[in-house]
C-alpha cells in the first residue's frame, strides 16, 4: 500500500436498528427469509459507505451478515450441534451457554465468500475480512466428539484455510483471524496456537492478520481488565513466536489500554494495526489523542508498516459513537501523516 498510515477497523461495526437490535452482542435479526438477505446486503453496503465516509482506507463488510464474530461461522459447519448447549466458561471469563461439537467438523459449502465477493462488487479500495481463529473458535464451544482442544482446534485450522483461499479468490486483499484467546491461554499460544493460526494461512498469496486483543466492551471484559494490574504484559506471551510466523500483520489494542508500548518492539518486522480508538466507551477520541497514541508506536513501529485502527470491533456501540470515532481516527492519522512527510 503506498499511502502512509492506512486507517481500518478491528472488524464488526454497529448494525441498523432494522437488521438487528442496536448496542447488542448476539442481537437476533428483525428480518426473515429473502427480506433478511437483502437487508443484510443493504446493510453491507451502508457500513461501507460510512467508512468511505468517514475516510478510511482499507474497508471492510462491518461484519453485517454475522450475527457474532466466532458462532456465524460455526453454525455453517457439520458436526456442531446448537440445540444441545453445555455451559463453559470463555477464556476463563465469563460462562456461556455454547453448542456442542458431536461429531466430524467440517465444511460442506464456503460461508462468507459470497458477501466478500458483494464487498468486492461495491470498491476498489482494499478490502479486509474478518475469520475467528481456531483457538478463539474451540474456547467458545462445547467438545463431546476430539476431547482435545488442540485436535480440534488444527481441524478448525484446516477448514479456516479453505475459507481464507476462497475470500483471497474472491478479491480479498488482508484476511485477518481474531484470537483474542491468544491473551488468556498462554501454553497452548506457543505449544499450538500460532502453529494452528500459521496452518489456516497457509498457501495464501493475500496479506494475512491476527488481531489480539482484551475484547469487546462490554461487561465481563472490563470487569476483568480490573483485574490485570497497572501494567498489561499479555501481549509479551505470544510475540516472540508470532515475530518468527508467517503472519504479515499483527492488531493491537494499543488506546487507553495499560499495554505498554515497547513491548510491540518484540514484533519488529510485523506490520502492527496499532488500536488508536477506544471501543469500551462512548466518549470520542480527540484527533490530538490517536496522533499521540500513534506517536507512542512511531518508537517500535517503522512508518511504512504502522496501520492505525480500532482496539476491537465497535458492534457493541450506538451507530452515531461509531461514525464519530472512525472520523476521529482518520483525522488523527492525518495529523501524523503530515508530521512524518514534512
Ligand atoms: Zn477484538
């Protein structure tokens, strides 16, 4: 890309309050049959253009058609089962009532290569597209068939890498996987987590992404940030394996949060999604405020390889909260282009 500083987002942005009920997690759709389909696309097409509104340059779908990041996917493969629901407790956080794998996984037709291709229909600009990661997707299920969370999660690896190969067909230009579970299991991280993540890209000529970050703001994460100290060194955990991976991009919550900056020197080489807007709370940044915390990752990060974005998905927020933030974004990214061609 040869525009300094691209602006994106980590992923999901607020729905219509036609489509979905707004400021939800999980929201059930408002619309059946033909009309959700076409609302979904419609919808698609106006988080797009409130990103092109708002200036940012790699865009993505919002993740409109998704109900949730990591269960949309699910529900399109064989061998989960969502009437028979356990409870388990996600990324040693919060209790869910989660479907159950009974049997094979597998995925009998492609999920979102048609909406990609839609995306793809709508811009020229580059495009990137969302994927849970196999960690994240075996932390949010239920397992009665493998009985091994890293057998499972190198089944979900493979049918992740049919996926990305159809969405890079289909024009794609980053796939990114969310992992936010990378920052909880720290073990498996570096026994099999990368190695899965580094097995779903494998082959791809597209750029590839994994975005790490503390979540959604809703309640159970910000409880749980309480409790991580003055000084979040999560990130420390994965970084050295994730440096020697095949990944391109690494995505960060990097605003208000107390990870301290130079520990993304440990991903030097890695283009870094620095997270410049805050996603658990409804105030607007400043343009001033993301130019300083780009500023802070200009120390770790060289120029050509620092992509501002958001620290996570903004489905949780009000549409209003949503577009202001992003214009925030881009007009603190444009403070510190200036800075840095002058
Ligand atoms: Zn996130």
């Amino acid at each position: 890309m040869k525009k300094l500083l691209p602006t994106s987002t980590a992923g999901s942005l607020p729905k219509p309050s036609w489509l979905a009920e707004p400021e939800k997690l999980w929201s059930p759709w408002k619309l059946q049959d033909e009309g959700l389909n076409e609302g979904k696309q419609d919808a698609l097409r106006l988080s797009l253009q409130e990103q092109q509104h708002a200036g940012i340059d790699i865009v993505s779908d919002g993740e409109q058609t998704r109900q949730h990041f990591v269960t949309t996917f699910i529900e399109h493969l064989d061998g989960v089962d969502f009437e028979n629901r356990k409870t388990v407790r996600i990324r040693n956080r919060y209790d869910a009532n989660v479907p159950t794998v009974v049997g094979a996984v597998a995925r009998r037709k492609a999920v979102f290569v048609d909406d990609a291709r839609f995306l793809r229909e709508q811009t020229k600009q580059p495009i990137k597209w969302a994927l849970p990661g196999p960690m994240t997707m075996i932390d949010t299920l239920y397992d009665a068939h493998y009985k091994s969370r890293e057998k499972l999660a190198w089944e979900f690896a493979k049918i992740l890498n049919q996926e990305a190969k159809e969405l890079e067909a289909a024009g794609v230009d980053i796939i990114q996987f969310d992992e936010p579970a990378f920052n909880v299991f720290f073990d498996d991280v570096n026994d099999w987590g990368v190695a899965t993540l580094e097995k779903a890209i494998e082959g791809l000529k597209c750029e590839t992404a994994v975005h790490i970050c503390y979540g959604y703001g809703i309640k159970a994460n910000t409880d749980w940030k309480k409790t991580l100290g003055s000084e979040w060194r999560q990130y420390e955990e994965a970084f050295p394996k994730l440096q020697k991976s095949n990944i391109d991009i690494v995505s960060l919550e990097c605003h208000n949060s107390h990870v301290p900056m130079d520990l993304i020197e440990l991903i030097r080489g890695k283009k870094v999604m620095v997270g410049a807007i805050d996603v658990a709370t409804n105030t607007i940044e400043k343009p001033e405020e993301v130019a300083n915390t780009l500023r802070k990752a200009l120390q770790f990060v060289d120029a050509d390889k620092l992509y501002p974005c958001t620290n996570c998905g903004m489905a949780p927020l009000s549409r209003d909260v949503a577009r202001a933030k992003l214009s925030a974004l881009s007009a603190g990214a444009e403070i510190v282009r200036r800075e840095i061609s002058n």
